[in-house]
C-alpha cells in the first residue's frame, strides 16, 4: 500500500532511482502536480499542510481515492490519426479548457492572502469555471469581479434559515452561474492531524505556532495583517467569535445534523432557475433520489477523504452511478485527481467532468495565481498526450473499451 500522503505517486516503483522533485522558485521547470506538492511542503508550516493534506480517521477514504485510479489500466489503439486531439468540452452548455471545475475549499486564507481570488484568477485564466466555498475568506464580490471568471457558489447550510436563505440570495444577485448544496459535512469528520496542531480553544498549539515562525515566506504572505476573517459569513458569527479557529468551529457546530431533502427544495426553489448541484454522494440510492429531487447534477465524492472515513471513493460508483442518471445528466466526480490520466479515466467510467481540490491548491500554496493556472494546464497537458498514447483523438470517443482493471488482468480469452 502507498502512503497517501507520501511525495510519491502511486506509480512509482520503490523509489529506484529515487525520484526528484523540483521545489525552487522558477514555475517553468515545474513537471508535474508533484512538484508543485513538494514546494507546497517547503514553503507551508507544519499545521498548514495538516489541514490540507489530512484526511479523516485512519485515512482509510483517502487512500482508497488514489487508489481506486492505479486498478485501471489503459489498453492503447495504436496506427490511429492523432495529428487533431482535443479535450475541451462544454460545461453547462459553455465551452470549457477542458472538463475540470475548481472545487470549492475553505480557510484558503491560511495559505496565504487573497487565496480565493488567486484561485479564481488561476482558473479563469486557465478557461475552467471556480467554485467558491461558503467558508472561503475573500468577499464574493471581490471574486465575483475576476476578468473572465465562471464563479460558481458552495453552500454549506449553517444556523437558522436566514442565512443560507441570504447566501442564497446574494450568489444569485452577484452572478454567480451555478450553486453547489454540500451535503456530507453537517457532522464534521474526525481529522486528527488536523485537531493535534491545536489547542482545545481552538488555537494553534505553542509547537505549531513555533514551527510557523520558522517559515517566514509563508508568514510575509499570510500573516501580514494576521489571520483572515470569514469575509461573506463573518456577520452571523458573535462578535466573540470571530476570530479565524473560532469561526471556523463555530460554523460547524451550527451545522443542522436534522438537514434532509426538504432543504434540498427549499433551496432549489429559492435558487430559481439556475443549475443547481448536489456534491458529496456516494450512495447509489442517494444518486436516484438526488436526481429525483429535481437537483441539475451530482457531484460524486468523499470530501477528499476527509469526511467519512473507509468509504468508497467516486470512481468506484462511477459507472454504476451513469447508469442510475442515464447518458445526458450532469455526473461529477471529485477526489484523488492529481493526472491527467486521473482525468481521462474518470470521463471513460462515466462522469463529465472532475474537480479538484488539492491539485490546484497545491498550485496556490507553491506560486498563487500562477500556480493555479500552472496546475490546471499541467493536467491539460497529461490529457492532450495520453490522449494521443492510447490512440483516442477527443473526450467524446474515449470510452471503457481502452480500460482495464487491474483485477481483471490478464484477460482471458
Ligand atoms: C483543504 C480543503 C478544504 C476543503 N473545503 C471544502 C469546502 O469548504 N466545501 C466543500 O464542499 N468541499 C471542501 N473540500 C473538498 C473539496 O471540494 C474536494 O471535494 C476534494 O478536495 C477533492 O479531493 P482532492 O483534494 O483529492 O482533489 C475541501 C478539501 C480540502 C482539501
């Protein structure tokens, strides 16, 4: 078993000859999301990358995500014309770089100032649409007014009615194309890394603090004017409260364990017309029933196994899942994607489109805006050329008939 959170891809065969990973300050000799990953763990202190890199419990789900991509194996065409490939797409129903969306994450402030609009910023230059987090750090109309940006809203329901009610509202009147109900966080997921670097009040312990200081780039770019606030929620939280941990812990306890499918309405109803999604399934009947409830598409997905723990990830259900929604549903999936063959596997079982989490945060955390934007052509490009290795020539003609798993093999005949 590969550690998940080791420098290694999952690939690499015993570390012989041990691989190198580039961490200086020139993006151009950046190869791979594994080196914007090494920056990241150079220049992030130690309680950063605890909440970047963790995952819930044991890590059993966030394992599982790296793994479910190593069982498929690609079984390539060969003496097919590839001179014209192309992996751009539409994304309800405009055209896209290609099928990937930024998924939404919180307390992007701690990696460093303005982390909401660099992510945007990368994505929009980039030409894939941005989700923003309710628990993101820049104000939404800061984000919203990005050149070229596709912005899209992450609602977390906290509190009383009201708020999600005025979120709802306000992503609506700020233009925002589409709106992301997560629904797997109301019980937040035991992440003991995470919890370890901090105080029972919700401060960074003296070691974390320590280890912090020692990381002076990181404190010039984050810690200027000290840690962020919750810029589109910090009015509902008491004025006690308010500062960056707190917040944070506040919020979740104000999740409503009692939320259900009738919220999933009301929401729909008050979102109007625009595309609304579902994210955080991983249960075949949940698929049904979300798509039943009249939700516009699903986003498969454990929360970057930080969620619950030992649970399958969204490629093991993926082709299940397409069956359930039929061909032309919106089907996504989220977890794990670090390649571009991570992403050409996923379109072949079944999902339209990936987001990313870590991949482009990683991006942020090693060289901000450009980074973001570095990530994401960095996964375009693994497509465009594995694309042309296994002799497929677009998205629409990739298929399972270039795949197979690894259990399976040798085929017999
Ligand atoms: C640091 C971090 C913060 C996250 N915050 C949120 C969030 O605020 N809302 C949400 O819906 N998902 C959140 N997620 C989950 C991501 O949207 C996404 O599903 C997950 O990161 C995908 O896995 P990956 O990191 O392997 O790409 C977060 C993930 C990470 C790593």
């Amino acid at each position: 078993m590969t550690r998940p959170n080791s420098h290694s891809d999952i690939a690499e065969m015993g570390g012989t000859p041990h691989r190198r990973f580039y961490t200086g300050g020139d993006i151009a000799k950046v190869q791979s999301i594994f080196d914007l990953r090494a920056r990241t763990h150079r220049l992030m202190p130690d309680f950063v990358l605890e909440y970047l890199e963790g995952g819930s419990g044991e890590e059993g789900t966030l394992l599982r995500e790296r793994e479910a991509f190593a069982e498929w194996r690609f079984m390539p065409h060969t003496l097919v014309d590839e001179s014209h490939r192309d992996v751009s797409v539409d994304i309800l129903g405009r055209p896209a770089a290609m099928p990937l969306v930024v998924a939404p994450t919180g307390l992007n402030g701690v990696f460093m100032r303005g982390a909401d609009t660099a992510l945007a910023q990368g994505a929009a230059r980039a030409g894939v649409p941005f989700t923003q987090s309710t628990m993101s750090n820049d104000p939404m109309e800061q984000v919203g007014a990005v050149n070229g940006l596709r912005h899209w809203w992450q609602l977390y329901v906290f509190g009383g009615e009201e708020i999600w009610q005025e979120l709802v509202d306000r992503a609506h009147r700020n233009g925002c194309e589409a709106l992301v109900l997560t629904t797997n966080s109301q019980i937040f997921g035991q992440r003991e890394w995470d919890s370890r670097g901090r105080t029972a009040s919700g401060f960074p312990t003296l070691s974390s603090t320590f280890n912090a200081a020692l990381h002076p780039r990181w404190v010039a770019s984050t810690m200027d004017r000290g840690m962020p606030e919750f810029a589109n929620v910090v009015d509902f939280i008491p004025r006690d409260k308010r500062s960056f941990f707190q917040s944070a812990d506040w919020i979740r306890e104000q999740m409503p364990r009692s939320m259900s499918w009738d919220t999933v309405q009301k929401i729909r109803l008050r979102w109007k017309d625009r595309p609304f999604f579902i994210k955080g399934i991983l249960n075949l009947d949940d698929v049904r029933r979300a798509k039943d409830s009249g939700v516009d598409g699903i986003i498969l997905g454990s929360h970057g196994g930080r969620q619950t723990d030992w649970a399958v990830s969204a490629l093991d259900i993926l082709q299940q899942a397409r069956e359930i929604v039929g061909p032309d549903y919106p089907l996504f999936m989220s977890g794990g994607v670090r390649r571009g063959t991570d992403i050409l596997k996923a379109r072949a079982l079944g999902a339209d489109v990936v987001m990313t989490g870590r991949a482009t945060l990683y991006g942020l955390c090693a060289y901000g805006a450009d980074g973001v934007a570095k990530a994401i052509e960095l996964l375009r490009t693994e497509m465009m050329n594995e694309l042309g290795q296994i002799g497929v020539r677009t998205l629409h003609d990739l298929d399972t008939s270039v795949l197979a798993r690894t259990g399976d093999l040798p085929l017999r005949g």
